[in-house]
C-alpha cells in the first residue's frame, strides 16, 4: 500500500470519527434530541410561568418556591436518566463524564464563587436567566431581547478578554472541584442517581 493511501485512509477515519462524538453518537442525532429536549422544556417553562420576572425575583428571596420545585423535578428526571443510562451502559457515561471534567479542569473555586454571585445578581436585576430569557423572547416579554444583548455582550467580553488570563493553569486531578459527590461520599454514581432523583421526584 502506497503512502498516499495510508494518507487516504488516515483522513477518512478521522471524518468518521469527527462525526460521531465520543460515546459514538452521530452529531445529527444529538442535535435533534438537543432541540426536541428544548422544546419541551421550554413549554413546560412556559405553562408553569417560571420565566416571569417577579416568580424568578420571588425565588430569589425565597418568597415563592415554584421554580426550585420546577427544577428540582428537571434535576430529579435527570439524575434518574443517569442512572438509567449506568444501568444499561456505564461506558457511555464514563465517557460523558470524563469530557466534561475535562472542559472544567481549569475552573476553580473563585471562579464558581465569583461566576455564582453574578448570575444571582443579575437574575434579580434583571428578572432573567440563561434558563428563561429565551422562554421569555419567544412569549413576548418586554425588554426581554435587551436582556439577551446584554448577556451575550458579556460572554463575549469574557472569552475576548478574560478567559485566558482567568484560566491559565489546570487544576490537580485530585482537586475538590474536580469531584463529585458520589467520590467524595464514597457512593456508587449509581445509587445517588437513584436516591436523589427519586428524591427530587418525590418533592415536585
């Protein structure tokens, strides 16, 4: 075989596997549960009024508590689907699980602290998220595509100008930030998926 189709070949594996992601679903297929999820979780969002401004400020002062039971029940389905997925393929989550420890692995506790706090501050400000302002452009909402300018003003800012002078160093693999709950307790992932899910099921 001539170094020209080894080249060939080289290429056409890695357009394969550019078009799968790492637990070997197809982008297309991600892509259409992604918007098909969002959907759904957008008319819910809708037909509890989760996106009005005063239930969200009302939240915040623990004055109203629809939308942490709202999204508690979300958390509590999601952390039964995990355990459902442990359940019938660990690889798959193993996977997930480990890419997404590693887009963080330069996010420390400053920076959760200090990312925490602004987002308190600016749902309270403006009455918005980046959970519901696209709940609220799509109902209507004054001012809600101001709010959606002003948030996507500041991600830019961020990645332009903050992002490489905030996370230069990654963090040790033994760092608290990087472990999860069932690590640190010394649980199984799979028995509190389940008890917290069902848990949060129970409470919503």
């Amino acid at each position: 075989m001539s170094k020209t189709d080894v080249s060939n070949n080289i290429q056409n594996s890695d357009k394969n596997k550019a078009s799968k992601s790492s637990n070997g679903i197809t982008a297309p297929i991600q892509i259409v549960a992604s918007i098909l999820l969002g959907i759904a979780f957008g008319f819910l969002m809708n037909k509890t009024n989760v996106y009005l401004a005063p239930m969200i400020r009302e939240q915040m002062i623990f004055k109203r508590l629809t939308m942490i039971k709202m999204f508690l029940g979300a958390v509590g389905m999601s952390m039964l689907s995990v355990f459902l997925l442990i359940l019938f393929n660990e690889s798959i989550y193993q996977s997930v699980r480990n890419g997404f420890i590693h887009k963080i692995n330069r996010i420390g506790a400053f920076h959760l602290a200090m990312g925490g706090s602004l987002i308190g501050v600016g749902m309270v400000l403006a009455g918005s998220c980046p959970g519901t302002i696209f709940i609220q452009m799509g109902s209507g909402l004054p001012n809600s595509f101001i709010t959606c300018i002003g948030g996507i003003c500041g991600v830019l800012f961020y990645y332009l100008f903050l992002t490489e002078r905030l996370t230069k160093q990654e963090l040790s693999k033994s760092s608290i930030v990087l472990q999860q709950l069932p690590d640190l307790m010394g649980v199984k992932h799979i028995y509190l998926n389940l008890i917290f899910g069902l848990t949060f099921i129970s409470r919503f």
